[in-house]
C-alpha cells in the first residue's frame, strides 16, 4: 500500500527541479507520516565522488539505524532522489517550532556532501535546488520559511549534530524570498525546442520515465540498450554526455543538450606518423611485466584503503557499507581490475561492487553471500599489495595503461586509438590493417563507449561451440574488450596465451583496457576467433575489408565495418 508522501515528485517537478524517483518509493517507510508541519535539512556526510553516493544507504539504512532514511536525497547535480513516502528515520530526539516528532510531522533532506569545510561552499546548482525544493514542499503544505530548520538546530541535546554547514538563517530567508515571489526566478529548461528554420519540428525535452520513439534515437546515440524507456542507465549516460560538453550534468535531454548531441562528431586527433610497411611477423610473445598503472581517479588512495579494510572486526554485508567503506573495498577491487578503476570507485555499494566483490569470494574461498568478514578484509588487503600474485603475472609485452570511461566516448577514442596503433606497429601491422583493426574496435565497442557487452549474457547459455558447458557460462563469459570475447573458450585460451587468469576473474578484460589491446591484436593477426587470419584479407597487396570480418564474426555487419576501415585508412598519415 502506497504512503501517503506520493505528492513529493509532482511538486517538485512544478517548482522546475529534476527529480528521479527511485524504485518501490511509494509504499517504502516506517509507517505513516502524521501532519506534515515543515522540512528538516541534512547533509550525507558520505563520498566526495559522484553525484548520489549515498543513495543505496538511504534507502537500506545502517546497522544501527535501519532505512529509509530520508524521504529525499539531493544530488550534487541537483537532482531530487525520491526514496521514501513515508515515515522516515532522519530527525532522532529534538525539537523545532515546539514540535517534537521529527521523524513523524517533518520531510527529511538528505543532500549529498561529506560534511566538511574542504566541500564547502557547496554546488551553486545543487544549493539553489535546496532553495527551490524546500520552498515547493512549505508552499504545498501552507507553511512559512521558519518551518525549515537544519538538523543541528532541531536535534537535541545541543551540539549532538552538526549538519548540514551552510548559514541556516541566510537560508530561510532565501526560501522565505522564493515563496514571497522576491528571489530569483527559476532556470526553467524548455518543455520544446525553439523553433527550427524551415520547418524543422522541434523536439520535446527528454527526462526520467518517459517512453517513446524518440527515446530509443537518443538511447542509440549515448549507446544505450535502446529499449524506448528513460531509466537510469539512460539519465546516467545523458549526464555523462553532458559532463563531457562542458553543460550542468542534470540527466535531462533539453535544447543545449540537443545541440550537442546534434554537433557533428570531432575529428580525430594526430596519430603521428605512418606505420612502416613490412612483412608481419609472429606476434611477440615476451617475458616482461607493464609497469603498474596510475592510482585510479579516486581521492581515496590504495593505502587508506587498507587502513579502513584493516579496521574490519565483525562481517559487514554489503547493505551495510557505507560510503567510506564501500569506497575502500572498491578501491582495493579497482586495484585487481575488476572493477574500473576510474568509474567504479564512487562509494555507492551497487550492483558493480557486489558482482565484483562476489567473483573476489568466490575466487578466494571466502565465505561469500555478500558479506565481508576480517579473514576476507585481510584477504582483500594482500590481494591488493600485490596484484601479480593474485591475477597472474603477465607473460605478453603491453601497452602502458590508460583510462577508459564509460560512455565518455571522445575522450576514449583518442586514448583507444594511440593504445591500438602504438601496439600495432610494435606488431608490424600495415597502415590498412591497423585500419580494420581501429575498425573492428570501434564496432564491437559501440563507439569506444564501453569495454563490455550490454546484453546480460544470457543468450550464450549452454552453447557447446563457445565452450559454455556449465552453468552461468554465458553471464560469466560474456562479450568483454575491444573484441569483445566471448565464451569460456576463448576465455580459457587467452589465460593461456597472457598469463592472466581470466578463466576465474573474467572481469579484468573489461577493466584494463592495455589488455584488451593485445587480445584484439593478437587475435585477429594470429586467427584465434575463428580460424582466420587479418593477413588472409588485408596485406599489402589486397584491402579485403569486407571479407575481413570472418577473422571475428563471419559476416555479421561486414559492410557497415569495412565502410568504417575505409574512413579510418583515409584518416591514418
């Protein structure tokens, strides 16, 4: 049965503010709410990275203190995150206007910052949406700018807390003007585009929850699975693409992000000089390990990760990680490639994690089900101390490593490409293979958008011609890496051939991109797909480009891929 806050997204939405609303919110709470007699405003005190880090704890809660949280989470984008339309445990014992029952007559904010000076001031967008959605709440439920207090000011007795830091006084009267019709006016974004000339139609502003045709184009463009449904991977593939260009990462498709979307794509980069032409020689197999890559873009460091994991003294689940926690343990996981050190270290204990903290149990005899005990803490703290010893040490040469981002697709390219023609000629490739190569990466990585398939793997199930005899065979070897291999098999023989141990950690094909350099390479020159060889299509003499597609996936888009070889080969010096 739905709670009675189910007003909380339609009134906010009115005011001009971005919302989300977060699966299962309207029968989510600790009860009822009684009269709602004004607002009280939090701050997260989790991760400094990402936009809502927080969240997954806000719905679940802690150990000692169970969920929702808060009935709203505030991103640092500005984005509304509606978790809750019931009771909530967000105010503990206090008192503001006389009223006593926080958690039963008050709307919690939880806002995302981690309640320190060196996050302060705050983000001008995600204060002025603070501003903005108190006052729509006050406004609806006819109460004053003195109805909204900060928990420091509410909590009892005085001093048990601090947040949120922002002048609270100053505040009020900021919502006091919104109400009264004095502040400023709000950035509205357009519900259409402005009229186009010559008679053009103009197109609506795209936002969560929304279904139509037009929401599958936009899916296709950000390369998302075009289901023609606005969800999450959609809002977080659009912000993505908004960060990119340089816009406020709100997650809604208006005019300005139209535009962008609308640009012709840039031109590739200097790639230096051309290849020198030779005959091709066997693909080096070489005794050497890479040089360990850069800490990940996390502020925390492999070194207070260990200090947090080392503190491990009862098992945690993983519903019970907190942002600082979840931060460490991802941070450790980054370390052995699975996960991606630049994206997935965020403080948000999601579905990445818990994959990849399940495959690091599973792999390491742990005791598994989601939880982290002391033995798996100090497992996880050696694991990460020495990599090699854990993954496999490397018996092939690699290419430096370098970051890859989910759907940051310029910024991959231009990392993508010097990777792949840098190790190209260290192959002896020709200039026209290095084309059918940059090519078949582009293609199989949906525009260098991702390093993993998109589909669940499901489909490969039970295909002997893969190797997938056991169970879950096709989840767990899924298409990975510039190739994206697939198949136990494959899986298997790239073990063999790179000293890893992809067979039992599948993950880190996805997340070290130097190793998907040489497994695209070196496949496609040796013809370990499918038989056949790069050099049977494409040498010096012949530019096969559509028969080259057997070396990976016998016809499927041979055109559409040769086309794409045909421009990269205009492209190279």
């Amino acid at each position: 049965m739905a709670f009675s806050l189910t007003w909380l997204p339609e009134v906010l939405a009115a005011a001009g503010l971005k919302v989300a609303e977060v699966e299962g919110w309207k029968t989510r709470g600790r009860g009822e709410m009684g009269k709602i007699q004004g607002v009280i405003c939090h701050h997260t005190a989790g991760s400094k990275n990402g936009n809502m880090p927080s969240l997954g704890l806000l719905i679940k809660g802690r150990s000692d203190l169970p969920g929702p949280l808060s009935q709203l989470g505030l991103g640092r984008d500005g984005t509304f995150y509606v978790i809750a339309a019931g009771r909530c445990n967000h105010a503990g014992r206090g008192s503001w206007q006389e009223i006593t029952s926080g958690n039963g007559n008050f709307i919690g904010i939880e806002a995302e910052n981690t309640g320190s000076m060196k996050d302060f001031p705050w983000p001008a967008v995600q204060m002025d949406a603070y501003r903005r959605g108190v006052a729509a709440i006050l406004n609806h439920v006819q109460k004053s700018a003195a109805f909204c207090c900060g928990h420091r000011e509410y909590a009892l007795p005085k001093g048990r807390k601090d947040d949120p830091l922002f002048d609270m006084a100053a505040f009020r009267d900021s919502v006091a003007a919104i109400l009264n019709g004095t502040g400023p006016a709000a950035p509205l974004i357009p519900p259409v585009e402005p009229a186009k000339p010559g008679g053009v139609p103009s197109r609506p502003t795209l936002r969560r929850g929304m279904k139509n045709e037009l929401v599958k184009q936009l899916q296709r463009r950000l390369g998302v699975d075009p289901a023609g449904v606005f969800g999450p991977r959609t809002e977080a593939a659009v912000r993505a693409f908004q960060r990119d260009h340089g816009m406020v990462p709100d997650g809604i498709v208006g005019p300005k992000t139209w535009a962008a979307l609308d640009a012709p794509a840039p031109q590739p980069f200097d790639i230096g000089p051309a290849p020198v032409v030779e005959e091709i020689a066997e693909v080096p197999t070489l005794l050497t390990t890479p040089a360990p890559p850069p800490p990940p873009g996390s502020a925390i460091t492999l070194a207070e990760a260990h200090a947090v994991l080392a503190e491990v003294k009862a098992p945690r689940a993983t519903s019970e990680w907190d942002a600082p926690f979840a931060s460490a343990v991802q941070r450790a996981l980054a370390e052995l490639f699975l996960l991606n050190p630049a994206d997935d270290v965020d403080g948000d204990a999601g579905p990445r994690t818990r994959g990849a903290w399940a495959l690091f149990s599973e792999d390491a005899k742990l005791a598994g089900g989601g939880i982290i005990d002391p033995a798996g803490a100090r497992r996880l703290i050696d694991a990460s101390k020495d990599r090699f010893a854990f993954i496999g040490k490397p018996a092939i040469a690699l290419e430096p490593d370098f970051e890859i981002r989910r759907n940051r697709r310029t910024a991959n390219q231009e990392r993508s490409v010097a990777a792949l023609i840098g190790a190209g000629k260290a192959m002896k490739l020709t200039r026209a293979q290095i084309a059918y190569v940059l090519a078949t990466a582009e293609h199989e990585s949906d525009r260098f958008a991702t390093l993993e398939e998109y589909a669940s793997g499901a489909a490969y199930e039970g295909r002997a011609d893969l190797g997938n005899t056991h169970p879950g065979d096709g989840r767990r070897f899924k298409g990975r890496g510039y190739v994206q291999l697939t198949g136990r098999n494959n899986y298997q023989a790239y073990a063999k051939r790179t000293g890893i141990r992809l067979l039992e950690l599948p993950y880190i094909l996805m997340n070290w991109p130097a190793l998907s350099v040489f497994v695209i390479l070196d496949g496609m020159m040796r013809g370990a797909y499918t038989g056949k060889r790069l050099d049977q299509f494409v040498d010096k003499t012949q530019e096969d480009f559509r028969g080259a597609r057997r070396v990976v996936n016998g016809q499927d888009q041979a055109e559409k891929i040769a086309q794409r070889a045909r421009d990269w080969l205009t492209r190279l010096p």
